[in-house]
C-alpha cells in the first residue's frame, strides 16, 4: 500500500472510533465487561508478576486496566487509536494512576519499549488485510520481548460478521496459528 493510503486508511480508522466513544458511554459498546474475567484468568494462570510490562491494544475503555492496577500491577501501557475512549478511562481511574497512555494506531505505532505481556481483546478480528495483518504482527515482533505472552481475543469463525460497522476477520485455531505462524508455538485457550 503506498504511504498516503495507509495514512488515509489510518485517518479513516481514527475518525471511525472518534465517533464511536464520543457518542456512546463505556457500557453502551457491545464489547463492554465489567470485569474482564478471562483475561484476568489467563494472566494470573501465566503467573504474570506485578513488575511486568503490560500493553493492553486496543484498550480502550476496558475495565482491564483497573483490575491489574487493583492487583498491584506498576507497568501498565493503554494503546488506542481513539484519544476519546483513553481520556475516558485516564478520568475514571484519576490522575494519580500510573499508566502509560499511548494514542495511536496500532498499523502505524512504533514501539519504544518492549513488553512482557501483548493483550488485545478487541482489535485483531477487525484486521481484515493480508497488509494490516503483517503491519500488526511487526509492532507485535517489535513490541514484545522474547517469552513474552500475547493474550488475542478474536471472533470465532462463526461469531459475527461485524463489529461497530466493520467486517471482521473470523478465525478457527488452525487459521490463527497459520497466520501467528512466526512467532512462538501457541498454547490455545478458549474462553
């Protein structure tokens, strides 16, 4: 793609969920949860430490963020292309919230830090090209460190067809695993 498609692609992507957290509250999207149980389960079960490095993609208005804070986590990173929706979650958790909040588009972000753990539970099924998918997995590859865990919540391949507007990207595990195929040997968990 040439460089002012993508920044146009990037445009499109950041006015699209703009408007999606400036015209709904965190509990009036669908993929709200007031306690983000099964990514708290995977972590814990990983043996995660407090002192690690988390980047939550796509974050949002989660409710993860708050949940690792209360569990003494100290190096949490919150990604979002929409500077709405992490505004939203920094005036929630209060100024004194040690958080690293980062807005920018994932296809186009530059990490400058590596993490221990890469959590994403709502963008990866709204990559739907063989070209985004290979720009996630460079700021993936670039952002985590060797051993690291990757938490990726996608559709199953007969969840729905759309998500806010967007197709989606609907995955089997056969399917995920041949595109993560680069990267370490997943351990598949279904939630």
């Amino acid at each position: 793609m040439p460089p002012n498609d993508a920044g146009a692609s990037s445009a499109r992507r950041h006015q699209h969920w703009e408007a999606i957290y400036e015209q709904k509250t965190p509990t009036e999207v669908s993929w709200y949860q007031r306690e983000p149980s099964a990514s708290l389960k995977w972590i814990e079960q990983r043996g995660m430490p407090p002192d690690a490095a988390v980047l939550d993609v796509g974050g949002g208005t989660s409710m993860l963020v708050d949940a690792l804070l209360a569990r003494g986590y100290t190096d949490t990173t919150m990604l979002d292309i929409s500077a709405a929706a992490l505004d939203t979650s920094r005036r929630r958790l209060g100024l004194l919230a040690r958080v690293k909040w980062v807005p920018a588009d994932l296809l186009t972000w530059q990490p400058v830090a590596t993490y221990d753990l890469w959590h994403d539970r709502a963008v990866f099924h709204l990559i739907v090209t063989p070209g985004d998918r290979h720009r996630y997995l460079q700021a993936l590859r670039a952002a985590v460190l060797p051993g690291a865990m990757a938490i990726l919540g996608t559709f199953a391949a007969d969840g729905p067809e759309r998500c806010s507007g967007l197709p989606v990207a609907r995955y089997g595990p056969h399917e995920l695993a041949a595109i993560l195929g680069g990267l370490e040997a997943p351990q598949w968990q279904a939630a």
